[in-house]
C-alpha cells in the first residue's frame, strides 16, 4: 500500500521532531519507531486499561512485528489519576521491570496518559525518550505535541511539570472511532479553534463539512486534525516556551478556564468550556470593535453547529472575579485573545469588564435556549 502518511515537522531545542498523521498509523507504528530507534528494542508503552482493551493489541503486533519488545505499564483511568503518586508508581513498575535509561516510553492514551507519561519520561533516570501516540482529538490537534509535561495538586491542575519534547508524535485518527461521543466533540472545539487563529479554510471546513467530521469520516478526520497540528506546530516552533505566540493558542481558554473552575470541574469538559469561551470571545470582540458583526456570528454558528452544549449555571460575578484574580498572577492585566477575522486573532488587555459582562450573560442565555 502507498504510503500517505504526513509529516509535520515540530522545530524545537535540543533537536526537532516529526508529527506522522495516518488514519490506520498504528498499524504501522513499529515500522517507523525502527527509523528512529535503530538499535533499541525495549519499549514500555503507558496507557490505562480503556485504552488498551480496545486498541492495545493493535499497537503491540505492530510493534513486535518490527522486533521491538514492548510491554504495557498502565495507570488508573481518570483526571484523577493525573498526580504525583501515579508518577512513582509508574516509576516503580519501570524499574521492576529492568527499565534502564535507553528504554523508549510510548504514551499511548489521551492527554491524561500523555502529561503523565511525557513527565516521567522527564524524570525517570533524569530523561528517556518518549513517543506520543495519543487517542483522543484533543490529544491529537494539543496535548501530544509542544512537550508540556504535567501532573495537578490540589492547589490547582498542571502545577507540577516540565517541558520534555517527545522523539516524535503517532497520530492515527481511525482509533478515534471508539471515542464516546461528548469527548470526541469537545475535541473539535480545539480543532476549530486552530482555525479561527491562523487557519481560514480549516474554519470553513467546519462550516461546510461537519456532518462528515462529525459522522467521523476517516479523510475528513484526518485532514482536520492534519491542519490543526500544522497550526500548532507553527506556533510551537516559533516560540516554544510560551508567551508571545503560544498566547494566542488560548483563544477561548481565559474565560473557558474560568467557567471550568467555576463549575467545579464538573459538568464541562475541557473543549466544551472552551466552545462556550470562544463564542464569549467572539461577542466581546463584536462589542468592542474589534471584529464585525458577520465574523462573530459566524464563530458562534460554527461553535453551535458541532451539537449542543451544557448549560452553564453561573455568576457573572463569579467569573469576573476569577479573571480577576487570575489576572494577579499573570502581569496585572486580564488577557483576552479576541478573534479580527477568520484565521486572525490578537491579544487584547484593554477589554472593559462591561462588555465581558455582556458576553457572559450573553453565552448564559444561549446555553439555556
Ligand atoms: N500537555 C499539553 O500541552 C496539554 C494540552 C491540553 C490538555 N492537556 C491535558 O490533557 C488532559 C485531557 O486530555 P483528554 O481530553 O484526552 O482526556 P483523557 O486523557 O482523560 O481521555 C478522556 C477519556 O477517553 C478515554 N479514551 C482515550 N482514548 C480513547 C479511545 N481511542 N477510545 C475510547 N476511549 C478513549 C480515556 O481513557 C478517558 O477516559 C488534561 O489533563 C489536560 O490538562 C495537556
Ligand atoms: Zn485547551
């Protein structure tokens, strides 16, 4: 069969990397570890026993085809699980297993195994290797690629990590099949919103394609996620520790985090606090100039048409006053990325608070239509 795989290249220090993306890649995922990993042969693969019922056999024939021996370490299921003990247990059963530091660790999950993994990868005999094969969309367009490690505290998520760029990223759309539905669709929301900060056609893909994205239709999959790692990459690339351009990644994430928080972490998954900060995002921009009325409209279409959303029971004030204190930990300001156009946002600090206010009680009305 010919190869059609794409190759997305992550330009990072101390060396760069290649995103390979192929509906049906698992199936040929030892074949190209061998290019990278010539002389080794032990992989310890973490997941969690979801992920591995249903496509773990899959990556291990593949991976014994090409003469690697690999063998499973897995964690429990759950954000839960993303914590430091998880990260010396894990560390435990390595080195019960002869883990020395030429082991490669495969991350093969969603973000969750994925953060865990790429952190202990980070510290296990101070830095192995790691490769990315991540399950969900969300893992696939954002968490698998730019080499943020992670686990949470209780004093909040991702407070403990490092940055540990993976040797290459394996993203096969096809084992998206399996994923339940509300995660699968909170994963395009980010997907979407690749394409309102740099990527027109992306965007409008979703307006005129969504019910093949949404019936999970292998090529159109495959090329949304294709683009979307494409935007990150550039982003990741140009400004790999965060700040300048890496800001505008969190279009809909300010107020989308602090909806999350505001709710408890329950409720709304990721994506879809994000969907419902995007389309805030979208008014606030409307209001205060920034954007015209169409663009706006089209945001908040595009965002609607993937299905509905929960509602959100929430307190303007509440969320002012997380922005608020969320601004205190940044540089003073509250920051904003607003959308000018489709595939152009800007950051914004200047944002009256009324007209966050409005957006608000703007995005609580829809969710309750
Ligand atoms: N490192 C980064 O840059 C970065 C970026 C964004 C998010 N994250 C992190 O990612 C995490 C969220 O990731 P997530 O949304 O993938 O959640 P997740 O990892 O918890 O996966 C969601 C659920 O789907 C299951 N699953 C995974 N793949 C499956 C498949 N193919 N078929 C069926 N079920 C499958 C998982 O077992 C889990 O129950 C958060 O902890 C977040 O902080 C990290
Ligand atoms: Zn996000």
């Amino acid at each position: 069969m010919m190869e059609r795989v794409q190759r997305v290249n992550i330009a990072v220090q101390p060396r760069s990397y290649e995103v390979w993306i192929e509906s049906g890649l698992l199936t040929r995922a030892g074949a190209h570890l061998r290019e990278l990993f010539a002389g080794r042969h032990h992989l310890f693969v973490v997941t969690n026993p979801a992920v591995r019922r249903k496509w773990g056999k899959k990556l291990m024939s593949a991976l014994a085809a090409s003469g690697f021996e690999a063998k499973f370490v897995e964690m429990s299921d759950g954000e839960r699980y993303k914590r430091l003990t998880t990260i010396e247990l894990l560390a435990e059963k390595l080195s019960r297993l002869g883990a020395d530091r030429n082991v490669v660790l495969v991350a093969f999950g969603g973000g969750v195994v994925g953060d865990v993994a790429g952190l202990l990868a980070s510290l296990y005999m101070r830095g192995v290797d790691v490769i990315q094969v991540p399950t969900t969309v969300l893992a696939q367009v954002d968490a698998s690629i730019g080499g943020k490690t992670g686990v949470n505290l209780p004093a909040g998520k991702n407070l403990l990590g490092t940055f540990h760029q993976p040797r290459a990223v394996l993203i096969d759309p096809a084992v998206l099949s399996t994923l339940p539905e509300r995660e699968f669709r909170s994963g395009l929301y980010e997907a979407l919103k690749c394409g309102v900060i740099g990527n027109a056609e992306l965007f409008h893909q979703f307006e005129q394609n969504k019910d093949k994205i949404l019936k999970r239709d292998p090529a159109a999959l495959e090329w949304v996620i294709a683009e979307s790692v494409k935007l990150k990459a550039s982003v990741v690339s140009a400004d790999e520790k965060e700040n300048g351009l890496r800001r505008l990644l969190n279009f809909g994430h300010t107020i989308g985090h602090a909806l999350e928080a505001e709710t408890g972490y329950r409720g709304l998954l990721h994506g879809e606090a994000v969907a419902w900060g995007m389309i805030a995002a979208a008014h606030i921009a409307e209001i205060t100039g920034k954007t015209d009325p169409a663009t706006a409209e089209r945001i908040q279409g595009a965002v609607l048409g993937l299905g509905s959303l929960p509602p959100l029971e929430i307190r303007s004030r509440n969320i002012l006053q997380r922005l608020q204190a969320d601004k205190k930990t940044r540089d003073g300001v509250v920051h904003l990325v607003l959308p000018r156009q489709i595939g152009k946002v800007e950051v914004a600090t200047d944002v009256p608070e009324d007209s966050i206010r409005q957006a608000l009680h703007e995005i609580r009305r829809l969710s309750h239509l």
